[in-house]
C-alpha cells in the first residue's frame, strides 16, 4: 500500500509540474523539495530525514511520511495514523463518531464515544484470543476468563461477567428482577429499584425503598434506613480498632461516634463541626460544603464559596475567587510538580506539568476563542490561532481532525531556533532551520537560502536570482538560459565579474 501511495504522489506532482510553469529546478536531492500552488498543492520532503508532507485544498487532504511511520487525513472525514514502532493503526472517522484501532494485542472497533465497542484481545497462551461487543446498554457480549461467555440484552435478558464495576450481573425483563454479585455478596432486586435481598458470608439484608432498608455484616458492619434519605442508622469498620457509629436524622441532626473521629451537624447542612483524631484535622461547617473551614494535621482550609476558597495540605493545594470566575491547583512532590490556573472553566486554562529530577517539563495554555498554545517534553512549542473548541474540548481527536480546518495561523519553533509559521493554510509559510531559511508568500515571493546559496523567486518564477559557489544568475519568464557572472573557470585564470548569457 506504501509503495502504491508513493507512486501516486509521484505522479500527481509530475503532472502539476509539467503543466505548470511556475516550478522552479530542484535542489540537490539531500536538501529536500519544496512545491506549492496554494491552495491546491503543498510538497515538502527532506530524504535525509526520511520525510515527506502532501496537502491538498489546504487542510482538507494530508499525506504524510516520516520514515515508517504514516499519516493519511481526509479532514474531517477521515483520520489514519500509523506508528510503526507500536505496530499499530489508530483511525478515526468523522470523530467522534467512530474509530478503530489495531495492535499486537488488541483490535478494537468504537462508535459514539464507546457506546458502541467490538473488542479482540489476544494473548500469548493457547486459545488466548477474546472476544467482546457492545452497544450500550442494549447488547453487550463477550468472555471472561474466569467464567465463561456470556450475553445481554437489554430490557429482555442478560448476564455479564467482570463488567460495570460488578463481578456478576443477571437480568430478566428488567426492572422486574435482576442479580448481582460482587466480592462474594449477592444481591437480588424485585422491581428495581424498590425490593431487594442481599446475602453472603455472614452477610444478610433486604429494603422496601424508600420506607425502610437494613443490612449487616457480623463483626464488620450494621446498616439501617427509615424514610430515605432522611433517617440513618450505622455501624461501621467494627472489626477494626476504630469503629464509628453514625445516626442521621435529617435536617435536624447527623452524629458520628468512634474512638478516632467525633463529628456533629444540626440543622444539616448549616451548621457542625468533625474533630478527626487519626488525621488531626478539625472542621467546622457553616454550610456544607461551601462554607468551612479546617485545622491541623498540616491542613488548612478556608472555604467560603462562592466568594473565597483557600485550601492547602502536604503536596496539595487548591484557591478559589468569586467561583467561577478563577481557580488555582497545584500538586508538588520530589518527583512531579502540576500546575493549573483557571478563568470560568475554559475561558483561560494555563496548565503545566515538572519532573525535576529527570529535567522536564510541557505546559499547555489556552484562551477561548482565540489561541492555543502548548510546549512539549522536548521543549518543542506551538501556537495556533483562533481556538473556538480546543479550550472546551482538548481531545486529540479534535486537534487531529477538526482543529486544522480553523486555524489560520500555526507556529512552532524550540530552543534552538528552529521555527515554521503558517498563515492561512500556508499562503504565507516560512521554515527556519539553523542558518537556512525558506519562505514564500504566494504567488509573489518565494525565497530559500543559506549559508551557501540564495535561491529568489517574484511571481513564481518570473523573475529568478540565484547564487552560490558557481556564481550568480538571473531568469526571466522561466526561460531555459539566463544571465550570470562571478563563475569561475579553469581555462584562463578566473573569471570573476564577467556577464554571460546560458
């Protein structure tokens, strides 16, 4: 397939350039080609790096290769990466909506944001290759290892195996009745969600919700409810040193009870007050969980949203003023540092992320509408111009497949000079790289040099300058001779400074 993309690039570049008479001669094949005519064609290559781009109506179509790796993009239609090193395939089609992806150990099919999912894994034991499929929550099949195939569908009939955070669940004609099992603990609901039974070792309990529920575990725990969500009873970690008892009657009052922890709140949620022995940590509530504040234990906590909100404990700490208008997190240990500062949600997000011991960092900053900026672990950085979905949704999806349709202008550049600027899908461009420079602003001026030669084009080549070891020229109307000096020669001595017409 590489080799017949390759030869149809080929051929549709030959085609442009023998019909066009703005292409200008080549370079030596180790630079590397540039060939534009915006906005129909753009073609950059660099063998020595193994590198080749073909776009097309701008962003609409995109070819890419670098070394084995590939890119194929029909934005926003379609998306293709491959990562030659991971032996995988990532596609997206029409993202969201569907995509698939295919590795060494998996092949997995997804629509709608995994609603829709038909999964193959594979492992290297014998028979190790399963199977699974899903358009939740109407169908869902597949095989767990530990207890065989299973099938659902939704409301009808069904079982599933180490699925939805539970180890067992079993269904007919829900909500009619339904089983489920977790950690040894079964539980039957009649009419879900209104009678259930629970069961295990040691373990019993039923509830006709809302009116009243109880369960218990001997030794570990003791549940009870009375007019959910207003009246509670509890017992818990009994079989540890520090068991709480909790009673609950709200609004009127909650308690909790243990050798560790003393806790009261009247007239929930306005006013109580924790006093945590094991943490060291006393809290006072004025109205839960906006107004509080907090003590001890290397904690403190100044809450009173949605005006002010102060937060700190070892390694952590978070602000807020006049939420939601700016909040600021930030994590640091010995190993990782994160940073984020926030403006209403996604108006301004300025997030950054350190290792100091291994000497990196990436940060990312975006403000809606208008750019998104990002620096990356190698210290490689880019900006791009207007942002209207990025700072709201930071998908790689989007950034892949939508994101180059609206973004007029694009840069990046590192620390060593390096740089590429696009303006309006390249009908400016230009690319730095140590002492050489390219850019064109199309059709008007194109210009590439360096330290050894200077190639100066107007109107695509209607006017031509070019020097370098063997001298000057100059070229008008793309004709096939031109006008040079300052060649040298080896009969006769030099020639420095005579005119002579190719």
């Amino acid at each position: 397939m590489k080799s017949e993309v390759h030869r149809i690039i080929r051929t549709l570049l030959l085609l442009m350039l023998l019909a066009s008479p703005v292409a200008g001669a080549p370079g030596p094949a180790d630079e590397g080609s540039i060939f534009t005519l915006w906005p129909l064609v753009d073609y950059r290559s660099s063998p020595k790096e193994g590198f080749s781009n073909l776009s097309l109506l701008g962003p609409l179509f995109k070819f890419q290769l670098s070394h084995d790796d590939a890119v194929l993009a029909v934005r926003p239609l379609y998306y293709r990466e491959k990562e030659s090193a991971l032996k995988s395939v990532r596609s997206d089609y029409l993202y969201p909506l569907f995509s698939s992806e295919s590795g060494p150990d998996v092949e997995r099919v997804q629509a709608l944001r995994g609603l829709l999912q038909v999964n193959s894994y594979r492992r290297s034991e014998p028979g190790g290759e399963d199977e699974s499929s899903m358009l939740f929550p109407f169908y869902v099949k597949g095989n767990s290892a530990k207890y065989g195939p299973y099938l659902w569908l939704f409301p009808f009939y069904g079982d599933a195996y180490e699925k939805f955070w539970r180890d067992e669940y079993h269904f007919v004609m829900f909500p009619l009745y339904g089983r489920t099992v977790n950690r040894g603990t079964t539980t039957r609901n009649y009419l879900y969600p209104f009678f259930s039974t629970m069961e295990g070792e040691g373990e019993s309990g039923f509830q006709f919700w809302p009116l009243y529920g109880e369960s218990r575990k001997e030794g570990v725990y003791r549940k009870q409810f009375l007019a959910w969500p207003f009246f509670f009873y509890e017992k818990l970690d009994l079989n540890s040193d520090s068991p709480v008892t909790k009673i609950t009657a709200l609004p009127l009052f909650a308690f909790a009870d243990g050798p560790q922890i003393t806790s009261r709140r009247v007239l929930w949620p306005f006013f109580g007050y924790t006093d945590n022995r094991k943490s060291g940590v006393h809290e006072t509530d004025w109205f839960w969980p906006f107004w509080i504040t907090g003590r001890g234990g290397g904690v403190e906590v100044d809450r009173f949203l949605p005006f002010y909100a102060d937060e700190r404990s070892p390694g952590k700490s978070k602000e807020w003023y006049l939420w939601p208008l700016y909040r600021h997190d930030r994590i640091e240990t010995d190993l990782f540092q994160q940073e984020r500062r926030r403006l209403v949600y996604f108006l301004y997000n300025d997030f950054q992320e350190r290792w100091p011991k291994a000497g990196m960092s990436r940060r990312r900053t975006m403000l809606w509408p208008l750019f998104v900026y990002r620096r990356d672990e190698k210290g490689v950085s880019s900006l791009s111009f207007p942002a209207p979905v990025e700072p709201v949704l930071d998908r790689e999806g989007i950034d892949r497949s939508w994101a180059p349709l609206w973004r007029l202008y694009q840069q990046r550049w590192n620390d060593s000079g390096d740089s590429a600027v696009s303006l309006f899908w390249n009908l400016y461009w230009h690319e730095a790289r140590g002492s050489d420079l390219a850019c064109e602003l199309f059709p008007l001026v194109a210009y590439r040099g360096g330290s050894s030669a200077t190639d100066l084009k107007l109107l695509k080549g209607m006017v031509r300058y070019r020097s370098g070891a063997k001298g000057a020229h100059l070229s008008f109307f793309w004709l096939p001779w031109d006008i040079s000096w300052g060649e040298t020669t080896t009969a006769g001595g030099e020639g420095g400074g005579s005119a002579q017409v190719h």
